[in-house]
C-alpha cells in the first residue's frame, strides 16, 4: 500500500489536493483510501470529501504526529485489512510537526506500506510565514526538511517573479526537493501523481 | 509544540423567498469578513483557516480565508436559487485558543441568520 502524508499550513490547500489526487488515482482504476486528521469534534474537510463521493476515516480531535501515536499504526492496519486499497492518503492536522510525524510513521512500523511525505506550501502566505522563522517559519522549515516533494499550492494568486523567489527559497534549503507549482486545475491531480511517480524512480 | 485553537458550528439557514446564490455567497462573505476582522482585533497578523461548508440540496460549497485580510476563496457552484442551506462554520487559528476561536464565531453567527430568516 502506497501511503502519501500530506503535511502543510492550516488552509495551504491539503483537502484540495486530496480531492484531485484521489480523482485521478480513481479515474486510473486505483482503489484509495483517505485518513483525516482534524482537531475539534465537528469536521469540514471529512464530510466534504465524503460529499465528493469518497470513503473518509477521521481521527478527530487529537493530533497524530504527537497526542495519540497509536491511533495511526491502529487506523491504518484498520483500513488495510478492511478495504484493501491501494493508495492510502493521509491528511495531518495543520500542527503536525513533519519531523514527528515521520518518527510516528517509523515507530509504528506498519509491514507493507511504502510512505511518502509530501509538502503542500502555500505561495500566498510564504513570505510571511517565511519571515517568522521563530514561530511558523521554523515548522515551515521543517516541512521542506523533511518532504521528497514539495507542492507549491496557489501560485495562480502570486507573480511569477515572487513564485521564482520562492521557489529559490526553498532550493536553498534543500536543493535535491521537486517542486511542483500547483493551481486548482483539472489536471492537478494528475500533476501529483506524475511527481510522485518520478520522485519514487529516484 | 505549535498550538491552534479551533471551534465549529452549524446552522441551517432557510430562505423565503429563496435567494439567489450570488445573495447567499455575498452574506457568507460579510460573516467571514466580520470574523477576520474580530480576529484581527486579537492578532494583527492572524494565520490559520476559518471555512465554510455550503450544503445546498447536496451541492457543496466550499470557501475560505486563511490569514488576516484574505480574500474569500470558493471551491464548487451554488444551485442558482437557494431556498435552505446546511452551512458548517469551522476556524483553527494559531497561536489562539479554542474558547478565542469559539467566540469569534458566535460573535457574527446571529448577524447570519438574521440575514437569513
């Protein structure tokens, strides 16, 4: 079971991305399967992909990277051993530290998965979360850090000289990282998938 | 570790006589505004996500803002006459906590449905 661990900002567009990679993978014939994590007792972002027409599973209330480590070895065996599927998405609450949550993936050591972290940086709020590198830079930093793939997510919203900047930003930080400029087009879906597939080549 | 305060609510919100979905967006925005604007009164520079489920006969919509004085983004289209809409508010805010983020919503949620009734 391929895993993908979608981590990024609150708002930097992870639901979004679910939806179109869970599309594409559908259309591809891929059976996949979607994890939620979200803090507080009524979610958004479960209920509108189920709108979709997806199957969800929530871990709600708590956060999986450091409150409750159990709950993804056990949640994810669940699935596993329920639906089979292929494709395992996994959305993390917008607190996740990128850095625990791949101590909790290693710890759990769930036999047969092949897990992927994936960035999700938002162009728009870059520069300022950037800026603050006491408080939210230092986890953005993080995420660069520890993804085999960053999405740039929103560069319809920014100049192409600011998204060049950024862009640089990040390659100063890790030169090896894809990146991949993203918008909420048809073929985004498809454009994950297609970076996934060259990332695991590597 | 980070912290983020989050609440959520939900309203139903009926229409008559039915509004337009253009009518409806546009009350969705004001509340939205309003809540960044609250929130603005706690952290200049807030950073987080405030978003709203629009359940219309099963057409979902999707909008949000992210950081202080954002924009509204949608996702998806309203039925063109919306006579009743299940709408599912829900904020998680940096460095704020839930019982800031729970007030901020209740604050402006009577102004939506006034708007509404």
């Amino acid at each position: 079971m391929r895993c993908i661990a979608f981590t990024g900002f609150l708002g930097s567009g992870k639901t979004s991305v679910i939806l179109a990679t869970a599309r594409a993978l559908g259309a591809r014939g891929q059976r996949v399967a979607i994890i939620e994590n979200e803090r507080g007792a009524i979610g958004v972002d479960g209920p509108y992909l189920e709108a979709q027409g997806l199957g969800v599973r929530e871990i709600s209330d708590t956060c999986i990277c450091c409150d409750l480590q159990s709950s993804l070895g056990h949640t994810v065996r669940l699935i596993d051993s329920l639906y089979h599927p292929e494709w395992l998405l996994l959305e993390p609450s917008g607190v996740a530290h990128p850095d625990e949550l791949a101590n909790t993936i290693e710890d759990d050591a769930m036999p047969g998965t092949e897990w992927r972290l994936v960035a999700l940086l938002d162009a728009i709020r870059f520069g300022r979360l950037w800026a603050d590198q006491a408080g939210l830079g230092y986890l953005l930093r993080w995420q660069i850090e520890r993804a085999e793939l960053v999405l740039l997510t929103k560069t319809d919203a920014v100049a192409a000289e600011q998204q060049a900047l950024i862009e640089a930003t990040i390659s100063g930080v890790r030169p090896e990282v894809k990146i991949v400029p993203l918008t909420r087009s048809p073929e985004a879906g498809e454009l994950v998938l297609a970076a996934l597939e060259e990332v695991a080549a590597c | 570790m980070l912290k983020a305060g989050s609440a959520a609510r939900r309203v139903s919100l009926h229409f008559d006589p039915p509004q337009t979905s253009e009518e409806v967006a546009g009350m969705i925005e004001e509340y939205l505004q309003a809540v960044d604007r609250q929130l603005q009164s706690m952290d200049a520079s807030w950073v987080g996500h405030c978003k709203l489920l629009i359940d219309v006969a099963g057409a979902v919509v999707y909008g949000s803002i992210t950081m202080a004085g954002d924009d509204v983004r949608w996702t998806g289209a309203m039925l063109p006459m919306v006579p009743h809409a299940e709408v599912t508010v829900y904020a998680a805010i940096y460095n704020l906590s839930d019982e800031q983020v729970a007030g901020v919503l209740d604050k402006h949620l009577p102004q939506l449905m006034q708007a509404a009734v």
